[in-house]
C-alpha cells in the first residue's frame, strides 16, 4: 500500500520572472480574493474623521486664541490712565501779539511741553505743512522723529485716497474707508494738527497766516511761525469760464463724493414713483459727466455699475431701461494723455455698455434741468449747439489755483503761471525768499530786512555759482508745477561756462553747459541728448560757437519742448517723500554743522568747564543764531546756512504708470507698454491701490467693502 502524500491546500501566487515586462497584465488565478470593499470604506471613512477633527479642534483653538487675544486687548486698552499736573506753556495759553495785523501769534502750541520728547522738540526748526492731501502725507510718512518742530494746518483732520472716491460716490466702498486721520499720521513724528485753513502770508517775518473757528463759532485768524514751510493745499476744478457751474458736482474730497451718492439715490426714488412723468424720469435717469479724463471716465464707469448690478435688482426694471450715461470731452478722445491701445479699448468698451461719448464738444452752459454743449457736425463741418436734459452733472476739466494759491502768487512779482505755483527743481517756491551763503535772506523784492528796492539778480546768481541757496517756501502737488523755462538762468550758466570769458560758447563749453543744466533741471535730459547736432543747428553763423542770441533762441526751444507734470497723486506723493528725504538729510546736517560752529567760536576756558560742568546747555534759535550757554555765559552764533543743492539732487520724477477702471475691466499705461483687460486687469487695479494705502486699517476696510459689495451688493442707503 502506498504511503498517504499529504496535498498542500494554499493558494499559488504567481510570481513573474525578472523580465516580465511591465506593461503586461499579470495572471489572476481563481484562488486570489480581491480586499473587501466595505473595509476599504471604513478605512476611508477613519481618515476623513481624523482630518476633520483636527480641522475643527485647530479651528476652535485660533478662535478661542482669537476671543483670548481681544480680551487681554480689551483689559488692557480700558484702563484708567491718570493725567494730573501737566504742563503748558504759558505763551500757549496767552499767545502774544504782532505780525502786520496785530493777530496772536502761536509761537508756543499747547502740547509742546507735556512730555519729555516733546520738551526736547520744542526748540528744533519749526517745519509747518499746510493741507493734508498725498504731498503732505509723503512729507510726514518719511520725516524721523525729533528732527523737526512739525505742524499740519488743514481745514480737513483727514487725508482722502483720492483715486477711489468715484467708488465712494456709488457706494463700492464707504466714505470711512478712504480716510486716515492725520492725528494718527501726524502722531509718529510727536507733531501738532491745527484745523484751519491758510489764508495770507507773511514772508519777510515768517509768519502764516491762518483762520480757524473759535469757541463761540466765530471765524477768527492768528500767525503760525514757521522755519521752513510746506504748501500742498491742492487745487480747485478749472472754470473755462463756463456759466451755471454751481448745479455741477465736483469731485475732489470725500463731502463731494457723499453729496453725489445722495442725489444719485434720490434720482432713483423720485424717477420710480408712479406720479412722475415719462419726461422727467428720463431727465432724472440721466447722467452727464464733463471730463474725459480718468475722474471723469472712472465715475462714468462707476454710475454704469451700479446701475447694471444693484439698479436691476432693487428698483423697478424699466428705470434700467431709461438710464442714459453721457461723457463730454472736448478732446478728439476720452484719456487723451493714455497711449492710443488704451483710448481705443476704453472707448470701446463704453460704446458696448452704452455709454454715449461725445467727443470734441465743449460745453457752454449748465441750467438746473439741462446742459448745453456745442459739437462740429460731420457732415455739415458746422459748429451746432445741442441740448442733454438732466439732474446730474459732474464736473471734472482740469485745475486751477485755490484762494490761497491766488494770494501767494500775488504776492511774488514772477510768478505768471495762471494753474498753479512756479518752484524750481528743488521744489521752492520761485521767488520766495532764500538764504544765502552769506547769510542775507533774499526775495524776489530785494534783500530781506534792508531798505528800498534792491535787484537781485545778482547775488543769486552769484550764490548758486557759490553752491546754491538755502529755501524756506516750498510747494507739491496740484498746486505748484515745476518751471521749464531755462532762458531765466542763461546769465548763469554762460558764467560758469564761458571759460575763456570772450562772451561766446564753443563746443567744448557747450558740453559743460549741458550737464549743467542736466543737474539744474532733470526734464530736459530727453531734450540735450544730441548735443552736437543742437550745436551745428543753432549756431546760425557757423563760427563754431554760439551767441548770447543763439543760446536764447536754443534754451527757448528746449523749454518749449519740457511737458510739465501731471497733477496726480502719484506726483505728489514722490514730491512729499522727496522733501521728507530732504528734510531730514537737512536735519543731520543742520545738527553736525550746529555743533561744528558752537565748537570753533568755544574758548578754550568754556571748553574745560564745559567738560567738567555737566549743567551746560545747548539751545536753538533756528530762523538766525545759535546760542550756547555755559558757566561763563552766553554765545551766539549765526545759524548754519544749508543750501538745498548741497543736501540733495533736484527732484527726479520716476513715472510709475497710469491706470484707470472702466466698469468690471481696468487699463494700465507704462509709456512704451500697455494692458488692458476684463476681471484680472480689474483685480490687478485693486491691488495697486490697496497696497497704496494710509494704513494697516483702511486696507482692512477696502477690503471689507469689496466683499460686502461682492456678496451683498451696495448700501443703497440714502445718508
């Protein structure tokens, strides 16, 4: 009998040989048993649990972190903080009298001395900046603490982001939002805020003069002294002496945009009650902007919004179908100074929403219920006149000067621009006073302080051979303009050109002229880069040199060609950082310089008792001398003269590019390049001006705004 083999019952596993290929499917034998698949989902399942409850327990723990940290804020913020005895000067509270109008003269403010820091301060230059707009934030936000004595007049306690205001006019994003109070600006650098407006100065005596509303209500007017001063009050809408100009709407501060949104919404009530006419619905549904440029388009763009998305929604839809948006620009095209790809794609995105452009037409007259505006026919080349009922005009056709503007350049002899102020490529203002090497303060009158008329030409001229002049009065913004004009300083530069003194330029003289006025006016650079040909084609006589008369006529053409800057924020904030960057350069001069002069006039006895003596004192008296103290009493001597050519290069304006929103779609200029397009131009727009704000807080709020605007549409409230 044969022995029993026992037989093995496990399943074959097949094993593929080392050159099984790998794309092959391997054999399946009838004995595998696949995973079951509910212990697969269970697995799954387990997984998904954990995750989610790591999510929710980290989600609970930052929230409980979150609660704890607004606690510990809160028990911290809340508390009772004792103010007894705090010190004031007594000039503060009784300030004495003077000046040409015998006002008060704050020479003393009532916070100077409350503090350490500010008790330090006190007797530091005192550097004044009158409006709160982007050049006098630009000056604050790059100042350094304790350098200067600093004060801000403004009749707004707020700085405006200007650039969103058409947004703030429909409701995109609130009032609120685009405000900083120049308070908390102001506070980084321990300076003042006075809520006034500027209304005269006195420049011979230093002396602001400004207007403020007392306790009873009153308007009443005092003098702020100042060392240097700093104008950036900005501009006012241009007239064109067009008539009936007080039913516009103007859009240049955050009351501007407030008063729109109210008539918008009213516009929208009155034109959906059953009681009003066919007539006057159209008239109360259409809106005319005068103004192509980007304040003009950007609220052209933002009316079609909100009509398009919020109108349709909460209103009845036949007032949607009446709504007409009119744009009056009396150029050839809407955002003329953008390249051509950018007119064209912003021009054709309004004719697809419906937007009616009309184009070379200036407007004559505004009436409460219409505006009239004249147009060439193109079939007839006749002018015609024609007539745009209405309830809403926006007018937005350039700047002109404010009252305080008006009143400065009255009073400087050279000052013949009709928009704005005239300063140089250090930003002072022309003919204002400066100090030179010597000592003496010069204006566009005479030497300061002496007797009759004086011509001074001279002794500027000879003061920036000597390394330049000092500047107490400067202007940015809207409301000044950099001069383009170099006839002015052909004397000058012929003097430090002329080398061999015969009266002419050579060539190689010439090449020294033109890097002189390079220095002197960066906007020319572009203009001076052919420098042999401007020689051989102004050289008339062909004598290889030039004339006094062939310069004139050469530098005349050079300035003719200089585009002046455009008055927007974007200049005027790299102006304000520039004089912010100034001014402290200036500051550590100005101390090293004090210290240098105190020094050399010390004897040496006040030398030894200086070291030994540790009350001795320093003190300044900025605007003429330097007193030092010691044990053997005082000394003074003359303030450290600082010329603004030997702290800083001119101003250099750096264009950074141009954009503008057109209604869910955004354009962007950067000279040479362009873009355009729909949502991602748009939210690329968004994250230019959200990083350009104030604050850690208005980015917060702007961002707010847009979510509640993109989930909850617009506050249609009427506040």
């Amino acid at each position: 009998m044969l022995p029993r083999t026992r037989l093995c019952c496990r399943p074959l596993v097949y094993r593929a040989p080392l050159g099984h290929p790998a794309g092959l499917p391997r054999p399946r034998f009838a004995s595998s048993t696949p995973p079951a698949s509910g212990s697969l989902l269970v697995r799954r399942s387990i997984f998904v649990a954990r995750w989610c409850g790591y999510l929710l327990f980290s989600s609970t723990l930052g929230l409980v972190a979150l609660t704890g940290a607004f606690f510990v804020h809160d028990a911290f913020t809340y508390t009772d903080k004792h103010v007894d005895r705090v010190p004031v000067s007594p000039l503060a509270l009784n300030p004495e009298r003077g000046g040409p109008k015998n006002l008060p003269i704050a020479s003393a403010l009532v916070g100077d001395i409350e503090d350490d820091f500010n008790r330090s301060i006190a007797g530091r230059p005192r550097l004044v900046i009158v409006g709160g707009g982007w050049g006098a934030v630009g000056v604050l936000q790059s100042l350094k603490p304790g350098d200067y004595h600093v004060t801000i007049v403004s009749p707004e306690t707020f700085a405006t982001f200007t650039p969103l205001l058409p947004s703030a006019a429909v409701g995109t994003v609130q009032a609120r939002t685009l405000v900083e109070p120049l308070r908390k600006i102001v506070a980084r650098i321990h300076g003042h805020f006075i809520a006034a407006k500027a209304v005269d100065l006195v420049m011979n005596e230093k002396l602001l003069e400004i207007e403020t509303i007392s306790s009873s209500g009153e308007p009443g007017r005092m003098y702020l002294p100042y060392d240097k001063l700093v104008i950036s009050v900005g501009s006012t809408s241009a007239t064109h002496g067009v008539s009936g100009l007080e039913h516009c709407f103007q859009l240049k501060t955050i009351s501007d945009a407030r008063a729109i949104r109210r008539r918008i919404i009213d516009n929208f009530e009155t034109a959906s009650l059953p009681t009003t006419s066919v007539e006057d619905r159209k008239r109360l549904l259409s809106f005319v902007i005068c103004g192509g440029g980007p304040t003009g388009v950007e609220s052209a763009a933002e009316i079609w919004d909100l009509c398009q998305e919020d109108l349709m929604n909460y209103y009845p839809k036949l007032l949607r179908e009446q709504v007409s948006i009119h744009v009056i620009q009396s150029r050839e095209h809407i955002l003329n100074t953008y390249s051509e790809s950018i007119w064209n794609y912003a021009e054709a995105k309004f004719k697809r929403d419906g937007v009616n452009l009309v184009t070379s037409a200036r407007v004559s007259e505004v009436h409460p219920d219409k505006v009239v505006f004249t147009s060439r026919n193109p079939q007839t080349s006749t002018i015609e006149t024609y007539e745009l009922p209405t309830n809403f005009v926006l007018w937005s056709t350039g700047i002109a000067m404010n009252p305080f503007t008006q009143r400065l350049s009255s009073l400087l002899p050279n000052q013949t621009h009709l928009k704005a102020i005239e300063v140089d490529s250090h930003l002072r203002v022309k003919g204002a006073p400066v100090r030179l090497p010597n000592g003496e303060r010069v204006g566009a009158w005479g030497v300061v302080g002496a007797e009759g008329e004086e011509d001074v030409m001279d002794r500027i001229m000879k003061a920036n051979l000597n390394g330049g002049e000092e500047g107490e009065v400067y202007a940015i913004g809207d409301c000044a303009t950099i001069e383009t004009s170099l006839v002015p300083y052909l004397l000058e530069l012929v003097e430090e050109a002329d080398r061999d003194k015969n009266g002419k330029i050579d060539f190689g003289e010439w090449e020294i002229m033109v890097n002189r006025i390079k220095l002197k006016m960066p906007m020319a650079e572009k203009h001076l880069d052919k420098v042999r040909e401007l020689f051989q084609l102004y050289d008339s006589d062909k004598d290889e040199s030039l004339t006094l008369n062939e310069l004139t006529v050469l530098l005349q053409e050079i300035g003719n060609k200089i585009t002046a800057l455009p008055a927007t924020a974007q200049v005027a904030a790299q102006q304000g950082k520039y004089l912010g960057s100034k001014f402290t350069k200036y500051a550590r001069a100005f101390d090293h310089q004090r210290e240098a002069a105190v020094a050399a006039a010390a004897t040496p006895s006040d030398a030894t008792d200086s070291d030994t003596n540790p009350a001795t004192t320093s003190s300044i008296n900025p605007a003429t001398t330097v007193t030092s103290t010691t044990s053997n009493g005082s000394h003074t001597h003359p303030t450290p003269i600082l010329p603004d050519e030997s702290i800083s290069k001119p101003f250099r304006y750096s264009h950074l590019g141009s954009l503008a929103y057109i209604g869910n779609a955004a354009v962007f200029d950067w000279g040479q390049y362009s873009f355009t397009g729909g949502l991602a131009a748009m939210y690329a727009w968004r994250s230019v001006y959200w990083s350009e704000q104030v604050s850690a807080r208005t980015r917060a709020l702007l961002m707010i705004d847009w979510v509640i605007r993109g989930v909850w549409g617009r506050d249609l409230s009427r506040l």
